[in-house]
C-alpha cells in the first residue's frame, strides 16, 4: 500500500472512529474500571469474533455484555447456561402443527445478534457443541434445513473459574472458535467505591440509549479490513504462533511442556485483532505493538498444557510471554 493510499485510509478512519469512542464512554457510565475489559468487547465487536469472559462472580462480565447489547441497535438475547440445558433450547427445534399436519422450526435464541452465553460452562459438552456451527459457519440446522444467521451475529459468553462445583470445561474445538478469552480481575480501591456508590443511588448511573447501529458495525468492518498489514508483521504474528508448536526453532525449551500448539486460526484472529487495535489508536496500518497488545487474549486459550507443566505450576500464560519475550520484533 502506498503512502497516500494509508494516508486516505486514515482520513475515512477519523471519520469513523469517533462514533466508537462515543459507544466506549457510553459503557463507561455504566461500567466501572475494566478499561481492558470494555476495550476486548469492541475488538471482538469490530473484530467480527466472538469472546469469553473468565472470573469470579460479581465482576461486571453480564453486565459489561448486556450494556454493550444496549448501546448498538441490534436485536439481544441471554441464554443461562444450567446442568439440564438441552442443544433444542439454544438452536431450537421442529415441532410438530396437528393443524397443518406438518413439522414447524421454533427458532432458539441463537437467532440473534448479539447472544450472551451466561455461565457457559455450567451446561453439560453437548449443549455447549449446539453452538459450534453457529459460531463458525453463522449458520444452524435444524432437522435437514440449515439457517443463515443474521450479521453481525456475536457469542459473548462468561464462565466462572473451572474449579468451581457444577462446572464442565469447554471441549478445545469450541474454546478455539472464540477469538478472545479475557481473564477479567478486581477493580481497584477507588473504583470500588465508586461501584458502591452506583448501587447506593441508581439516579447517579444514567439510562442507556443506543448510540450505533449494526449497519454502522458492519460498514466499520469493512474499513477496518482495508488496514495495512506489512509482510513483516504478518510473519512475525506466525512466527508467535509457530512458536508454540516448535519452540525449539525459537530457543525456547519448554517441548515437553505444551502437549498441542495453537492452531491456524490463532494466526488469523491474532491478525484481525491486531488491524482493530490499530484502529482504536488512530493508525490505518500494524504495528508490532498491536500485536503483542491483542497476543495473550488470542492464544492464552489455545495451548493445551501436559501434565508436567501442571506439577511445575506453568501456566498458558506464563508460555505466552515465555514466547512475547524471545521471538523477535520486526
């Protein structure tokens, strides 16, 4: 891309960029803090990808998701993830009209655009696979007919810790369909407070209206893909990536320490969430920087660890900066 090619692609971002900037101090008002968490809920937004909330309970994840379904105009619903969930109760079902004596689909919440997943991993592995064609292909059968989903379709899902009574870990084929999984802390002190000055009057927390419509997410795609990528960059968000399934290549001696690498997917994700921080920062074009930002939400998930980086108390984490650490910058 040439210069005056970026230099016009950043004039069409300013002009667009601000009415994000607006949609993140909206959910501002109402969330306190989690600047991370808010920030990884408009990439994965823009990002066209879908995310995964981990914490403890009374975190503000529900409520940073049912904000953001607020604020853009687009169609909302909530499944609560339980022990005695069944795929009918996500995806629908067909059901049968003595009237007409024929089988009708009854269309389940994932006919949405924006599905908020509570809890995900309290519902047992086959109600949790019910999800993975929808999150994948945008799309869901339903007896031998399949179904578009409506764009953007976005699967923002929250999970308590895995140690938790009642919990059941999520099968790794559908942890890798989610583009992010952010791991969301405790506020600090002061906003602490201030959360609790919230809930002690209401009046203070305003009303949200929405400020964007989905064709504004979509048209926001659409320019954020024209972003310039260089060559560098792009094998260098490889190189991240070939890292955790040959790390010897790249001095690391941790082989009997990661039992499967990240998979492809990783590298296109980590790509599409790089183009969309660069967005938020202003820039029509990559720069490192954005991509060691968005390279522990993207792969944190995506390791699966053996047995013995558990007894030495390894966590994905740790190998992912192991590896931001030593692979070298362009």
């Amino acid at each position: 891309m040439q210069p005056a090619q970026i230099e016009a692609l950043q004039q069409e971002l300013n002009q667009v960029l601000p009415y994000f900037e607006n949609l993140q101090t909206t959910l501002h008002q109402v969330i306190v803090g989690q600047n991370q968490l808010v920030q990884r809920l408009l990439i994965a937004l823009l990002g066209d990808g879908h995310i995964l909330l981990e914490g403890v309970p009374g975190l503000a994840k529900t409520l940073s998701i049912s904000t953001l379904a607020k604020a853009v105009q687009a169609r909302f619903k909530r499944i609560q993830f339980t022990p005695d969930l069944l795929p009918a109760d996500v995806i629908g079902t067909r059901i049968y009209n003595p009237e007409t004596s024929l089988f009708e689909v009854k269309q389940g919440p994932v006919f949405t655009n924006f599905l908020l997943a509570d809890e995900i991993n309290r519902a047992p592995p086959k109600v949790q696979s019910a999800l993975l064609e929808a999150m994948q292909e945008r799309q869901v059968t339903i007896g031998q007919q399949s179904y578009p989903l409506e764009a953007p379709f976005l699967v923002l899902a929250t999970q308590n810790p895995l140690e938790q009574e009642g919990t059941y870990p999520l099968p790794e084929a559908q942890l890798d369909r989610f583009m992010l999984k952010v791991n969301v802390g405790y506020p600090t002190r002061d906003e602490e407070i201030r959360i609790v000055e919230q809930h002690l009057n209401p009046a203070i927390t305003p009303a949200i209206e929405p400020v964007l419509k989905a064709e504004d997410i979509l048209a926001a795609r659409k320019l954020i893909k024209r972003i310039y990528v260089d060559d560098k960059i792009k094998r260098y968000i490889v190189d991240l990536i070939y890292a955790t399934r040959t790390p010897k290549d790249y001095k690391l001696d941790f082989d009997e320490l990661i039992r499967a690498g990240a998979s492809p997917r990783a590298s296109i994700y980590l790509a599409h969430c790089a183009r969309v921080h660069a967005f938020l920062n202003r820039r029509a074009f990559v720069i490192p920087e954005d991509v060691k930002a968005m390279a522990m939400d993207v792969m944190r998930h995506r390791l699966s660890l053996t047995y013995e980086a558990e007894a030495r108390e390894y966590s994905t984490e740790t190998i992912v900066q192991m590896i931001l650490d030593q692979v070298q910058v362009p």
